[in-house]
C-alpha cells in the first residue's frame, strides 16, 4: 500500500512539474517575442489625421500639375500623395471626415 501511495505522489509531483514548466516555457516565449506584434486601434483623431494628411498631399500633387512646375516637384508630390496612402490604409477610414474640399479649408484647419 505504501508502494502506491508513493507512486501516486511521484506522478502528482510530476504532472504539477510539467504544469510550471510549461508556464515557464510559455512566459519565456511571450518575453523572448516581444510587444513588436501588438498593435492597439488607432483613434479616431489619428484616423481623420491620416485622411487630411493624405487629402493635403493629393491637393499638393494636383495643384504642382496644375501650375506646370518642374518635374521634379511634380514627380516628389505625386511620389508624396501615393505613400501618404500607406498611412490611411493602416490606420483606416474615420467615422467623421474632416472638411478638406479646398486647399483653402485645409490650411484653415
């Protein structure tokens, strides 16, 4: 009887090892990963300043065409407009869009 009575502790000591070593296992992973993956959601402020921001970067490359000035300009603010589209896109849309139909509303803002 005593025979099983420690058999019966060796393997409960066993299975409550294997528990706390695989919480340590586990903990280490979450540390040695790090926080690079976690992403909290953005507000709505930083959404509507990514929309403005890229609204006011389609109104730059618009309006260097429209006033014929050098291709490099042209070429800067269209290159300009197309990576301000990455910070809409990660960001998201907003619920409220800022009024942004005129260069004049944008720089009043």
């Amino acid at each position: 009887m005593k025979k099983i009575a420690t058999i019966v502790k060796m393997v409960y000591a066993a299975k409550k090892g294997a528990k706390n070593f695989t919480f340590c296992l586990f903990t280490f992973a979450l540390l040695l990963a790090g926080c690079n993956s976690l992403r909290f959601a953005p507000s709505e402020r930083q959404k509507q300043n990514a929309w403005l921001h890229n609204r006011t970067a389609m109104m730059a490359a618009q309006t260097a065409g429209a006033e014929q000035t050098s291709e490099n300009l042209q070429a800067l603010t269209e290159l300009s407009e197309l990576q301000s589209q990455a910070f809409t896109s990660y960001f998201g849309l907003p619920m409220e869009f800022p009024q942004a139909a005129s260069a004049e509303q944008v720089l009043a803002e």
